[in-house]
C-alpha cells in the first residue's frame, strides 16, 4: 500500500467510526485531491500537517469560505486522523481473512471506473480475489432476485455465448440472476467480478468462494465494510459500478418501475455507462418498457454475433419498420 493509498482510507472508510466522526465521500474527496494536485501536495504529507496548515491550505484554495466552515473541516480532519491506529489493526483483521484494500491512488484501481463515474467515483474498495481481473473485458448481467426455468436457462446460454466472444462477466453478486450469470462462467472457467453490496467476510465463507478465489477466475469488490449487512440504499449504488464496468450489459428480467434491476437499468439508459441489451420477453412488461426507452432487445434466437430488433426508440417517427441487423459487440 502506497502512501496516498493509506490517507484515502483514513479520510474515507467508514472503519472505526464513532457518531462524531464523518468520513468524506467520493466527491468530498475528488474537490480536496484536485486543489491539492493544483497546489502540488501530496496526499500523505496531509497527516503532518498542523491547524494552522489546514487554515492555509483552505483559505489559498477556496474550498471553504467562512471561518466556521474552515474550524469545523479541521477538526473533522483530526478526528478521522485519530484512528488511524485502530483502520490499521482492522487492515490487517481483514488481510488475514483474504480481503484487501485498494483505492484511487493505486495502480489497480478500475481505470474504466474513473473514466466513467467521475467525481462519483468511489474512493476505495474492499476485494477478496486477483485484481489482474479487472484488466479484462466485460458485459454485465443483471435482473431480478425472482426468476423462473426459463429466465435460468436464458441466462447459461447469453453467458455461454459471450464467455466464446473472450468476455468475462461482471454482476452484483445476489440471488437471481447474478447468481447464475456468475456460477455459469465460473463453472466454464471463465473469470468474474462480483459488485457486492453486504458482507465480504460472509461470502467468504462460502467454500465454492473460496476455491474460485484460489483459481484467480472470481474477484469481489465492496465499498462497504466487510463486516457490513444488507443496506437497499448501497445495492442500488453498486448496480452503476456493474453497468460502468462493463462494455455492455443484459438485462435478463426486470419489474415494471420497480426494484432495483429497474433503478439501475434506467439509469443506465439516462446516463449511457455501457449499452444495454434487454431479454424481449413478452411476458415481462418491465423489460418491455426498458426496450422501448433505448435498450437493444435480444430473444432466443439471438446467437452473440447478430441481434435482430427494430430501430431505437430515439426515432419514433421513423416509418421504416424494417429490423436493423445489429451485434452486441459491434455496439461496443
């Protein structure tokens, strides 16, 4: 771990915290790295630095404006720097179970991730796995925690034809869907990232994990501690860090305006991380909808090269009704 790496985790983990402590988030952190990169400071020489440095270094830089502000940012400073000898007793708690740390400052950050998310990118991660995963090319898959047969078989099959096509699988990591997008290239030897969005250390005991770990093919990241349980507010945030890591994502089965497979899957489409490539099931009026609103719809027949569909929705005057020959890796 680098320097700069160790200052990220004591300004933005939430290890060690008590009710007085307020750890910076993702974009916090990106203002105060960017004016201090302007006023060439290294992150580390932060921990030396004394109130009356912090009273320079926000002042010169404008980050706050009024004397409150700035008395207030120093103390919350010190109080995350206080613990600096709990997180490293934690770090290594955590290695000692197979779960590392790595943040922005480090070369094996996510670099699709910085380029994607911007300031909204996470500062740091919690991973159990080989890192050199992340160098790979991937198409995600999501859908509902419900499924059916058929949504199962549908599933091996895309996965099996894009694990051909030399890409791997990137998923959140819950039952459903994610479940079997992963076990399915797992058991063809292909390798995956799972987005996880409760406890590392619980996954961790799952031996299946454990062995799929030991062969480099399973990488799982968390912003959250390992220690944390389910939280509905971080499972929808992971779902962006799936779609963004991904070339282009399938969605297999989503429920009309709600759940979180919808949230991310329109958010998706808003903000346009990776394409998105829908299941035209007509029996799924969620995935429907999303199909309407610009996801490229495949169905049975499709066979990874060419997917046949109709024009995108971003022309709904357009009278040509003919189907646009169209490959999931051509869109890439």
């Amino acid at each position: 771990m680098n320097k700069n790496s160790k200052v990220i985790i004591i300004f933005c983990s939430h290890l060690c915290l008590n009710d007085e402590m307020k750890p910076y988030e993702a974009k916090e952190w990106i203002e105060l790295a960017e004016k201090l990169l302007e006023n060439k400071i290294q992150p580390f020489e932060l921990l030396t630095y004394t109130d009356e440095d912090f009273y320079k270094l926000f002042t010169s830089t404008n980050l706050f404006k009024e004397q409150a502000q700035i008395e207030a940012e120093i103390e919350r400073i010190k109080k995350l720097i206080e613990r600096t000898e709990r997180i490293d007793y934690e770090i290594e708690k955590y290695a000692n179970m197979g779960i590392k740390i790595m943040t922005r400052a480090d070369d094996i950050y996510p670099k699709i991730l910085k380029s994607k998310l911007g300031k909204s990118c996470p500062p740091l991660f919690y991973f159990a796995g080989n890192p050199n995963i992340i160098n790979q090319k991937f198409i995600g898959f999501v859908g509902s925690r419900s499924i059916e047969i058929a949504d199962e078989d549908f599933t091996k099959r895309i996965v099996l034809k894009v694990n051909e096509k030399d890409y791997v699988i990137v998923s959140g990591g819950a039952k459903g869907i994610d479940t079997i997008s992963t076990t399915t290239a797992l058991k063809n030897n292909c390798p995956c990232i799972e987005y996880i969005s409760d406890s590392m250390k619980r996954k961790l005991k799952n031996q299946e994990v454990q062995n799929y770990i030991k062969k480099d093919l399973l990488l799982i990241m968390s912003v959250v501690n390992p220690d944390a349980g389910f939280d509905i507010g971080m499972a929808m945030a992971r779902n962006r860090l799936i779609y963004a890591q991904a070339e282009a994502s399938i969605i297999i089965k989503a429920d009309l305006k709600k759940g979180g497979t919808w949230s991310g899957a329109t958010e998706n489409l808003r903000k346009l991380y990776s394409p998105s490539f829908c299941w035209n099931n007509p029996e799924y009026k969620g995935n429907l909808e999303l199909i309407k609103m610009g996801a490229y719809p495949i169905d049975e027949s499709w066979d990874a090269d060419i997917a046949v569909h109709s024009l995108p929705s971003e022309c709904p005057d357009s009278k040509d009704d003919k189907p646009k020959q169209i490959s999931i890796f051509d869109v890439l």
